[in-house]
C-alpha cells in the first residue's frame, strides 16, 4: 500500500513521470474564447495552483468550479479541461456529458475510470496519471500536467523550471526539517484549528494546505486572502484567538506586503501564533517546495494528535449515502 508518508518520499518522481510522459496538445490559448477546468478535491485543487501561475499573463478568461455544472458561457469556442484521478468522480462526469453535448474542445487528466474510457471512446488528448494513490497523495501529477498543459495553450518551454523543482524536492532532509520546524512553533496548541492568510499568488497553495489539514490531520482550516479579508475579516482579530495562523506571502505587490506586515504584527501583539512563509516571488519550483513542507506538516502532526491520514470514513460515508439517494 502506498502511505502519504512513502508517496512524500518518492513525490519528486511523480513530476519526473509528467516530464517522461507529456506531449503537446497543440493547442493555443488564442483558438479559444475562454478555458474552464473542472475537478474536485485532490484532482481539482491543482487547477486552482495552476490558475494563479498563469492568469496574469493569459490572454482568455479561465474558470475553475468545483461542482457539477459548467458555466453557461461554455460553448464550440471553450477549452474544457476535466481531472479525476479515479475517473469516476460524479461531479466531473457530469461536467464532461455537459461539455460534449455544447462541443467544447476537452482535454482530460486521470489516472483511469469512466473518464478515460470516455475520453477514448470521443477521441480526446488525455494525460494518464499512474495508479494506488488517495487522489491527494497523487498532486505531483495532476498540478505537473496541468502546469505543462496551460504552459504549452502560451507557447512557453516550463521544462527547466520542471527540473529544478525536481532537484529541489530531492532535497528532502532540508525541507522535511522545515516541516519540522513548523511542528516545534504549534507543538503547545497543534490541535487548534488553523488558519492561512495567503495572497492571490499562493491563493491554490493555501487551500492545499487546508484541505490537507482537513484529509490528513482532521483539523478544521480556512483560508484568508489578502487584500480582501482586511476588509472584513481582520475585524475578528482581537486578542487571544484559537488558531494557529500560517502566512504565505509572495511579496508580488508591495501594498499587499505592507498589509501582511500590519495584520503579523496585530496578531502577535495578542500573543497570537504566527508562522510566516515569504517568497520573492512563486515560480514552479518555489510553488513545490512550499506544498511539499506543509504536506509534510500535516502528516507528521497526526501523530501527536493520533489521526490515521489513511483514514476518510467520513467520505466513504459520504460516498455510500449518495449512492443510495
């Protein structure tokens, strides 16, 4: 059985499987009107990544939903771009019978399921993801083929920036000491709730983490971005507060930094618990050095806390329930 410990392990080699196994769709942002992609959970959330990386400089709108329903601007001149790792997720088959029957263009990453038989049954460019992962464990390769899917639709070579991120995540012994380290500053109070504060540039990473704090650690987590949750959120901001506070800031805009600057400085003043992670920036490989430490966070918080990340009864309730409605 792969565990998330042993798939952190080898995480480096799920990049270099994107690298030996894409090939270009040929396909360019310009032949479409916009690109929507849809995906759910540890399939969806490197859509969200990848979106942030690009959307400044992408010539067409992009929408990411994580739902059942495509927007209804999708029609014959869309890019509809579907991942579920097991291939069966009902909300992204739904989207594809939505997205076949108003003619977009689809362009599919699983690992297998009722959407790779689809996909060849239409005659659709698929990226094949490999199997015995929890669709969590497995982001080196959706996030890796999304990455290279957007930078191909831009005409952009992104195979160096793929490397280095590969060297960099064989760096383990630095990175799983950062992870570590993070442990150490929460260790009196790891089984508060957490809370990310994060700007649009690591806006996919936040949610990652939470949702891996949720998945791995069963621990309740939410995401706050920068500039707009001091516009509102920051009013909750009084005294001692029952959360550990991770920042993420890319330093991509000096206003927003200067904002970073003032909500630290407010929450420790009240004693608050605050780890900041600062960048000069997110390109690829920083973008798979900040995942990878946080992943590694929350699976060695599980200990303390005696969680099984394995372990998704909730889900699997979940998932027998509906199958029954």
């Amino acid at each position: 059985m792969i565990t998330h410990h042993s798939s952190l392990e080898s995480f480096y080699q799920q990049l270099q499987y994107v690298q030996q196994n894409y090939s270009s769709h040929g396909l360019k942002a310009t032949d479409f009107s916009n690109v929507f992609v849809g995906g759910l959970g540890g399939s969806g959330i490197g859509a969200t990544i990848t979106k942030a990386q690009f959307i400044q400089r992408f010539p067409v709108p992009v929408e990411v939903v994580n739902d059942y329903y495509l927007p209804g601007f999708v029609n014959e001149k869309s890019l509809v771009i579907l991942g579920s790792y097991s291939g069966n997720t009902e909300e992204t088959l739904t989207m594809f019978e939505e997205a076949i029957a108003r003619k977009a263009t689809i362009i599919i990453v699983t690992q297998g399921g009722q959407l790779m038989e689809k996909a060849k049954e239409h005659g659709l460019t698929y990226y094949t993801i490999e199997g015995g992962f929890q669709p969590r464990m497995a982001l080196g390769y959706s996030l890796g083929f999304m990455l290279r899917i957007f930078a191909d639709l831009l005409g952009e070579d992104i195979n160096e920036s793929m490397q280095v991120a590969i060297t960099t995540l064989q760096d383990k012994d630095r990175l799983k000491g950062a992870a570590q380290s993070l442990e150490k500053k929460f260790q009196s109070s790891l089984n508060r709730r957490y809370t990310i504060i994060c700007d649009a540039a690591f806006y996919g990473v936040a949610v990652r983490f939470a949702q891996q704090l949720n998945e791995n650690s069963k621990m309740e987590a939410f995401v706050s971005m920068l500039p707009e949750a001091n516009h509102n959120v920051i009013e909750s901001y009084y005294g001692q507060l029952p959360s550990n506070f991770i920042v993420l800031n890319s330093n991509t805009n000096d206003r927003v930094s200067a904002r970073f600057d003032f909500v630290i400085a407010l929450l420790e003043r009240e004693n608050n618990k605050v780890a900041v992670f600062e960048t000069e920036g997110v390109d690829i490989p920083t973008l798979f050095e900040i995942i990878y430490i946080l992943d590694w966070f929350t699976i060695n918080i599980t200990e303390p806390l005696k969680v099984d990340p394995m372990q998704i009864a909730n889900i699997i309730s979940l998932k027998e329930y509906l199958s029954e409605v």
